[in-house]
C-alpha cells in the first residue's frame, strides 16, 4: 500500500516530467517579452517633497515625486512591475506617529 508521502512524490515527478516534456514544444523565439522591474526604497512615509526634519522643500524624495518618476518609467516600457524594497512606513516624525498610535484591536488581544 502507497503512503501518502510517496504518492506525493510520484505525482509531482510526473507532473514535472510531463510539463518539462511540453516545454520545447510550447515556447517559441518570438514569444520573447520585455519585462521593466521598478524598485523602490527608504521612502520613509514622505508624503510630499517637503523635509520634515529640516522644515523645508527638497527635491530629493516624497511620495509625489516617486510617483512622478514611476509614471515616466512606465510610459518608456510596455511591461512593467512595481515592487518595494521595505522601509516604507517608519523613519520620520509622520509615520513614527502614527506607528506608536497603535490599533486598537491588537491592545484587546491577550
């Protein structure tokens, strides 16, 4: 009698096998796409192009200025994916605010 472990592994070998043997057949040379990958991160919750610690505009980050950015990069190539390299949320006096605020539901979780 067949376990379920080894059924497992019989049946994902011979999905693989069976798909793996499709694949020359299913891929053609001009089916080639390009793909732009859009990275960002440190965007620290700059909401604007405006310096919260220094209390004045700059034209080094902000949301709106991403945003502008990723807009131009995407009119340039057809296929594009956006994706976020982390420190989004945390790292100025706005976010570390809202961050220390809390929900209330996670405070009545024991």
């Amino acid at each position: 009698m067949m376990n379920r472990r080894r059924f497992i592994q019989i049946g994902a070998t011979t999905i693989l096998a069976l798909g793996a043997s499709r694949l020359g057949f299913a891929m053609k040379a001009e089916n080639k796409v390009a793909l732009r990958v859009i990275g960002t991160t440190d965007i620290h919750s700059f909401l604007t192009d405006f310096d919260y610690y220094k209390d004045a505009p700059t034209p080094k980050f902000g949301f709106t200025r991403t945003a502008t950015l990723i807009e131009q990069a995407r009119k340039e190539a057809k296929n594009s994916v956006l994706v976020d390299n982390g420190d989004l949320i945390q790292g100025n006096p706005i976010a570390d605010y809202q961050a220390a605020k809390g929900y209330k539901i996670l405070r009545l979780m024991p």
